[in-house]
C-alpha cells in the first residue's frame, strides 16, 4: 500500500496497489472490493497498446498504463492500521466520463457518518467532489 495522505483523528488514506492488499480489504471490511479490483485491473491490462519495437519491450510500458487506466482503490486506516472506509475513485488523469466514486464503510454502511471528515480531507487532496448523495450507492 501507498500513503496518499493524513486525515483528522490520527487516520491517513492508503492506495491499495495489489490484488492481494484488495483480497485482504475485502476480509477486514466484508466487502467485494477485491472483486472490483481484479476486474478494473484485468480491463486496464487487456486495453493495453504496446508500442511498435522490439517484442522484448512489448511490455515495459504495460504497469504504468494500468495505473494510468484503473480506478484508484484507497483504505482508510487508523493508527493502528484496522481498516474503517474503502473508496474506489477515479483514474488518474483523464478519468471516464460519468465515472462514479464509491466510498463504503464495513459491510458496505454509510462511511459519512463516522468519517465524514476523513473523506472531506480525502477530498481536498484529490481535488474531487466526494459527498453521500454522490458516492453512497446503497442510501436509503
């Protein structure tokens, strides 16, 4: 995991880079973000263009593009590293267009109340709207 950046309450926001970080997300908090991982991964890689050259470097440019291309996967951690908020937020760049951030607590509860300031600070650091009405897929 990566830090991306700290949050009230001695909390900090983590990049979730692996499939197995995102296999063991899914355990702590009961979720499928592995599931979305795996997928968002396998649609970056088979997107892949190499350029024209030597078949050896075919695939140098290859991980770079993924990153590129995938949605960015973060975990909210506290101090002592128990995992409280999972968000799926766009790709870097030029991100798709009408692509919908998802930000989901244990089981998939609402994160904005106990963490609302977390993800507020997630927020500014990323330079994105990041509010319930937008990013809660499962409000009531």
């Amino acid at each position: 995991m990566q830090f991306v950046c700290d949050a009230p309450g001695r909390r900090a926001w983590f990049r979730i880079e692996t499939e197995a970080e995102a296999a063991l997300e899914s355990e702590l908090m009961r979720h499928a973000v592995e599931k979305h991982f795996r997928r968002a991964y396998e649609q970056a890689s088979s997107s892949y263009r190499p350029p024209p050259g030597p078949f050896i470097e075919q695939d140098i440019g290859r991980a770079a593009h993924i990153r590129r291309s995938m949605p960015i996967f973060l975990t909210l951690r506290d101090e002592d590293g128990a995992a409280l908020v999972t968000a799926m937020l766009p790709p870097e760049g030029p991100g798709e267009p009408g692509f919908r951030p998802i930000l989901v607590g244990q089981a998939n509860s609402d994160p904005y109340a106990g963490y609302g300031y977390a993800i507020q600070a997630l927020a500014r650091h990323v330079g994105i709207t990041l509010d319930r009405a937008l990013c809660y897929p499962y409000r009531r």
